[in-house]
C-alpha cells in the first residue's frame, strides 16, 4: 500500500495533479486546500505528499488522495468513521483547513460544516455527533483560547458558508480570495446578515487584482 510519495509536479489538474516519482507517474487526488496551498507551484517543482490509498472490491481502480501534513491525513481518516462520507465526498468536503474544521466539530457549528462541499444539515449533524470531542487534537490551540474571527457568529456563519460556496464554485474564484473578499466587506459593515447583502458589500468594493478598494 502507498503511504507517501517523494517526486515532482508533472501536470496539475482541477482536483488532480500527476506526480513523477522515479520516471514513475501517479494520479493524485488532492482536496481543495490541499490544491489551493500549491499555490502557483510551476511543472517540475519538487512535492511530497502523504497518501491515503483507497482500494475495494466495488472500486477495484486504486485511488490515491494526497496531504501535505500527516496531519491532514489523520483527520481525513478520522472524517470517514462518520455514517455515510467515504473517501471521496470526504476529499470534496475538505475546502477549509482541517483546524477550522476541527472548530467547527468542537463547537457543534452545524450551520458552518454545512457550508464544506457536499455537507447538508443532516451530515453536518451527524459529524458533530460522531467527531465531537474527539477532533480537538486538531486544533492550533485549546477553544477558549481561541479569538473567534470577524464573520462567524452563529447567524453570520451559514451565510458565510453560502457566500463562499458561490464565489469558489459560481464565480470562479480561488477559496483563500473568496475569504479574503467575505472577511474584508465583513470588517467594512458588520452588521450583514444575509447572503444577498454580503454578496453585494464583496462586488461594492472589489475590483479585479485585488480585495477591495478600501
């Protein structure tokens, strides 16, 4: 089974890349965070992934999802012992990074989980009951001490979900700008507490190239 694989970008698809190990190519599969940290990482960089190999006798084709941190892929792994999310709705789901995910399970905030790729109330729900209370070794720091950022009280935070969802998915956008967007026309009106307004405040302001124009 592959474990880890130590190589260079070969090609880089939407929600792929090719990976060149040895003269060797492997199809990787890699969650939208994880492909959004690539960055603008050109052909021929050198790339190390931790892989999960997923493998049965309904999906005899071997597939290969890649993290850059071990410790990605041990919340992947602690992501699939929910009902119903398999290896691949749980890569698609993966489009924030696991510690705010890990929040979001450890404060029970169903309307943010329910924003991630593919997670209705219902699933949300069911990862709050199954992870709660065990995805706290994920987190930067203990919950307390943590400074709840701009934008995510619990009425803001659904709508951010549904924000994010529509400039990532709708508009084209890259996830870490359609944060950047969201939290900016936050900080400039506070007060937004609904998807139409916040939409609005972000294309108020931005421009191309750049956040907003301040």
């Amino acid at each position: 089974m592959i474990a880890y694989l130590e190589g260079s970008l070969f090609k880089k698809e939407e929600d792929r890349i090719l990976l060149l190990v040895h003269h060797v190519g492997y199809e990787v599969l890699l969650p939208t965070v994880v492909m959004d940290a690539l960055g603008e990482r050109e052909t021929g960089s050198p790339l190390a992934l931790h892989i999960y190999y997923y493998q049965t006798e309904r999906q005899p084709r071997p597939i290969l999802i890649g993290f850059h941190r071990e410790r990605e892929k041990n919340f992947f792994q602690l992501f699939l012992t929910v009902e119903d999310i398999g290896p691949i709705k749980a890569a698609k789901a993966l489009t924030m990074p696991v510690e705010k995910i890990a929040q979001w399970i450890e404060s029970g905030d169903v309307a943010g989980l329910s924003g991630l790729k593919g997670i209705g109330r219902r699933t949300a729900q069911k990862i709050v009951a199954t992870l709660g209370g065990k995805a706290g070794q994920f987190l930067d720091m203990p919950m307390e001490d943590q400074k709840r950022p701009q934008g995510t009280s619990p009425l803001q935070q659904n709508m951010v979900g549904l924000v994010r969802d529509v400039l990532v998915q709708q508009m084209g956008h890259k996830l870490a700008e359609a944060e950047k967007l969201i939290q900016a026309a936050l900080a400039r009106n506070p007060d937004i507490h609904t998807p139409e307004v916040l939409l609005e405040e972000i294309y108020r302001s931005w421009r191309p190239g750049g956040v907003h124009d301040g």
